[in-house]
C-alpha cells in the first residue's frame, strides 16, 4: 500500500504527466506534490483545484438526495475532468475509512497524455493509497 510519496511518483509514470498533487479540498492544502504546476506555484493550484472539487462533492447537482430521505443517492463524485486547450487536469476523490476531503489532482500533457489511462489507474491509486 503506498504512501503519499509513492502514489505520485507513480501518477507521474504516466505518459504525458506534467504534475500531480494531494490536496485536501476542505482546507486548499497541498499534501504532497510533484512536477510542474500549471501556474508555477503547487499552493496556488491546490487552493484553485480544492475549488472545484469542493463544488462538485457538495453541491447537490452532482450527488442528488433520495426523495424525502435528504441522503445521496448512489456514491459521491468519483472524479471531475477539466480539459484546456494544452491539458488535461483529473482530480480523483480518494475514499478513507475516516471523513476524507482529499483527491488526487494529476495535470497531463494533451498530446502525450492518454486520459482514459490517467482515471483507471488514477482509481488505483487512490484505493491503495495510504494516509498516515
């Protein structure tokens, strides 16, 4: 089971990857990063990124309550895929045993980079993914 370190050495493995970070979208934190930064700075797209990411886990369009029961329906956001004209950005929900906020954020190249790859083993990652 690989720790932070370990699981973005191995999102960095992948073909036409450019940076991957940690991130807790409660706070905007950087838990751990690697690469390049789309903005030069790792901080600054962790606390841009947890943005989004937090609009999608919280907002009700996205995971709908059962009629009546305020519950969601069906599992959370797994994961949100933003396209630039020059990248890919996946940032992946990683499930814990406690109440996690955190998601994988991987920045890929768009003509190197292989999306379909990038989110299965991006899954991967965050199943295996151990946070001490």
């Amino acid at each position: 089971m690989p720790g932070i370190d370990e699981c973005l050495l191995e999102a960095m493995a992948l073909p036409g990857a450019r940076g991957a970070a940690l991130v807790d979208w409660s706070s905007g934190l950087a838990l751990g990063t690697i690469g390049d930064s789309p903005v030069g700075d790792h901080e600054t797209t962790a606390a841009e990124t947890a943005e989004l990411a937090r609009a999608a886990a919280e907002y009700e369009s996205f995971a709908p309550a059962e009629p009546g029961s305020g519950e969601a329906a069906g599992p959370p956001v797994e994961d949100l895929i933003v396209t630039t004209r020059t990248g890919y950005h996946v940032l992946r929900f990683v499930e814990t045993s406690f109440d996690s906020s955190v998601f994988l954020h991987l920045w890929l190249d768009r003509a190197d980079g292989n999306l379909a790859l990038a989110r299965h083993r991006l899954r991967s990652l965050a199943e295996g993914l151990v946070l001490k």
